[in-house]
C-alpha cells in the first residue's frame, strides 16, 4: 500500500464514539467558564486566535458565527474536536485518539463556545438531500473551487472532502452553512447566488466524496523515553542550511536520518497525532506542554532539535521559540511540515491503528 493511502486509512480509522450529549444547558457558572477558557487559550489560541475569530494560523476557521455554533452544537462541535479533520492542521484532541483532552474537557469547551456567542442549536432535519451530484459537481467547481479547492482538499477554505468532516456533517447541515453562509467570515451566503435545486445538487456532490468507512479502535502506542530522544547518540552531527535561519529543508531531514546522524526530532502536534502518524525517532512534544515542562529532557548541548508539525509552522515554531528563548543553539523547523513530507514519499512511522 502506498505511504499515502496508508496515511489517510490509518487517520481514517477512528473508534467514533457518540458522547452523551444529554444535559448540554448553555449555563455554565463562572468557575466553569473560566476553566474552559484557559484551556482553549492553552489548546485552541495558536490557530483560532486569542478571541475565537480563527485565521490566527493554518487557516483555522472563525468558531464565533452564529451560523456555525447553532447548527455546530453539539455534535459537529464534538466531533470536530475530539477527532480533527484528516488532512489538516486540525488534530483530534480526545484522550481516546492520544490527545490531552478527556471527552467531560471537550463537553465543558463546547459549551463555552456556544454561551460566549448566546448562541441556541437550531434542530436540522436529519434526512438525505436528494440532488444531481455531476450537477453539483460543476456548480461546485465554478462557485467553490477557488477557496475549497477543486478536490475539497481545502485551501482558504474548508476541507469539505475531508472524511472525519464527511463522517458527522449532515446534508442539512452542509446545506444550512451554503445557504447561509458563515457570518463574519470569508463563507459568504449563497442564498441569492443559486438557486435552492443548484445547492442541493452541489451538497450531493459534496457527499459523494465520503467513502463510508467503519469505526475501528486505535491502539495506543508508549510514548517514548527520554533515554531514546536523541537518535544516533554516537553519531556525527548533521549539516543543515536554514532559510531565514529557522527553516530547514525536509530533503536534508532525510538525508540526515538515513547518514544515522545524532540529533532530535520533535513532533510538535497534538498527541493523537503522533499516534496515528509520525517521522520515525520523532518525540511528541505538543504545542500545548507546560512552558516549564517542554525542555525537562532535551539536552542543551549543542545537540540539532528540529521541530516539526502539520501546516507547516505555527506549532513547531512556537516550540522552537521557547527552547531558543531557553539559550538553545541548533534548533529548526521542518521547512514543509508533515502533510507535504508524507506528500513527498519521505518515511513515516504509521500509527497502529488496526487497517484491514
Ligand atoms: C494547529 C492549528 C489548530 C489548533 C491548535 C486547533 N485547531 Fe481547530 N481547526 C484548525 C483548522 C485548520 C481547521 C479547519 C480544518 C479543515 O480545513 O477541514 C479547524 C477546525 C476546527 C473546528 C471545525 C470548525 C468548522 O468550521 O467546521 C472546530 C470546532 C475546531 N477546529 C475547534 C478547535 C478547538 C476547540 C481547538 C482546541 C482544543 C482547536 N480547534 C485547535 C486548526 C487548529
Ligand atoms: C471566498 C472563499 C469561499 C468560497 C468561494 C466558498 N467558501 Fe465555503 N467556506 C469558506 C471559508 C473560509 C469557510 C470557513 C468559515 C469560517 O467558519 O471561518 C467556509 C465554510 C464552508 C462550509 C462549512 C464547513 C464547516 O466545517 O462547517 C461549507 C459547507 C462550505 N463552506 C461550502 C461551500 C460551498 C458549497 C461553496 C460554493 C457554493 C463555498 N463554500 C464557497 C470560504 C469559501
């Protein structure tokens, strides 16, 4: 199987759980809104900016509009955070997949994105939308493409194609977010460009990209220990030319790996990231790790620690920053991150999540 395909089955290949979502009443007391606001700060900031408007980094969106948290809450909410989206800087934070968060966390964090915004869940219809997905396909291309890219990989926009998304978004909701737009954002409405049929043959085609895969468990690997972070103990140290004296060249990442040449390699992403796919040696590190905590290990000798994360630099840069502020000399960022090294058929270390 190609390091491509066994990329996205292995991410694909979630145990998708339905929390209980009984008792969701939008009246969180003070103590818990302030709990839940410093860990979105700690976990979420980074991407989606300090106030929720989003685009802080990776393009990660507004989670403010009303159009996305009445139809979002809860379960799309849910699920987005708790599994993340395949292909994006967007990680699946759920203790289950690796990452810091238990599910009473994610319950806590959606409640609160909800009530900051007075927001209440509109209940949309569950049922298919029957339309013309080639017809869609074509209104798609001309209307979409440009931001969502002409394979709903995503560019500005949102990954539509993305199966994690696919898995929990419903017709109407895809449907409510075009007619509607998302307020504040680039996602204009498309009420008055298209007509109602035009939009119910663009979502067919946007479902027909899902390709219907089954939940399975992921099994959870150790983490590794702090006797294993530096590779090649023994080695020589590797020759790197950064650009803008920062970015180092995922080409010259490989080469030093495969010359056994000593140095540490950080994964900067959520935990669940890790898990499901890595650079091999790689040390999870996630953005989030306590300041205080982040350099316990790694020895501040002159030893290369290069940093890396999905999108490619808002993670790892943040990481390296921390350890120069610290008086480390040779640290660097991965140039392309994760998704365009995987892209580039350079070696990765699959989680072990079951793949049939
Ligand atoms: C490293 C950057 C990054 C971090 C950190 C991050 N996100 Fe995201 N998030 C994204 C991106 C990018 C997307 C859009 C993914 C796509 O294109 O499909 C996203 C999507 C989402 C969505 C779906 C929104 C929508 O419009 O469908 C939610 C909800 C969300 N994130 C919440 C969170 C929360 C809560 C946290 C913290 C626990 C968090 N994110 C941390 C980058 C990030
Ligand atoms: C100008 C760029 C742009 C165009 C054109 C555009 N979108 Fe979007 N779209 C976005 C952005 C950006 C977001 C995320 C907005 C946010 O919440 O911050 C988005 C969000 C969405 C969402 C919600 C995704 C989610 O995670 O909840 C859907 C569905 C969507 N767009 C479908 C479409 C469709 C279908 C079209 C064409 C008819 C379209 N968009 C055209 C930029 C665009």
């Amino acid at each position: 199987m190609n390091r491509v395909l066994l990329f996205i089955v292995a991410l694909a290949a979630f145990a998708f759980t339905k929390p209980c979502l009984a008792d969701l009443s939008l009246t969180l007391n003070n103590d818990d809104m302030a709990k839940a606001e410093s860990m979105y700060q700690r976990y979420c900031s980074l991407c989606h900016g300090v106030q929720r408007e989003g685009y802080k980094a990776d393009h990660a969106p507004s989670l403010r509009s009303q159009s996305l948290l009445s139809t979002a809450f809860p379960q799309m909410l849910f699920d987005s955070i708790a599994w993340g989206r395949v292909n994006s800087a967007m990680d699946g934070y759920i203790d289950e997949t690796g990452g810091p968060l238990a599910e009473s966390d994610i319950l806590l964090l959606i409640r609160w994105l909800a009530q900051k915004e007075n927001s209440s869940a509109i209940d949309l219809n569950q049922d298919p939308i029957p339309g013309n997905a080639l017809r869609g396909k074509k209104l798609y291309s001309k209307n979409c493409a440009s931001c969502h890219g002409n394979e709903g990989q995503g560019i500005t926009g949102t990954a539509l194609a993305d199966q994690l998304f696919l898995a929990s978004a419903t017709d109407s909701y895809l449907k409510y977010a075009i007619v509607n737009g998302r307020d504040g954002t680039p996602m204009q409405s498309f009420a008055g460009t298209l007509q109602d049929e035009d939009i119910n043959d663009v979502v067919a085609y946007i479902r027909s990209q899902a390709s219907g895969w089954s939940p399975q468990p992921p099994e959870l690997a150790q983490w590794p220990d702090a006797s294993e972070y530096v590779m090649n103990p023994n080695g020589e140290a590797p020759q790197f030319n950064l650009r803008e004296g920062r970015y180092v060249p995922a080409r010259e990442v490989e080469k030093a790996l495969k010359d056994n040449k000593k140095f540490i390699i950080l994964d900067t992403r959520p935990g669940s990231a890790w898990q499901r796919i890595h650079i091999p040696g790689a040390v999870p590190m996630p953005y989030y790790r306590d300041k205080s905590r982040i350099a316990e290990n790694l020895p501040n000798d002159g030893t290369w620690i290069i940093a890396y994360c999905a999108c490619p630099h808002a993670a790892s840069d943040s990481v390296i920053n921390h350890l120069r502020s610290l008086g480390y000399q040779n640290t660097a960022v991965i140039d392309e991150g994760i998704i365009k090294w995987i892209e580039m058929g350079l070696p990765v270390v699959a989680g072990k999540n079951k793949v049939n």
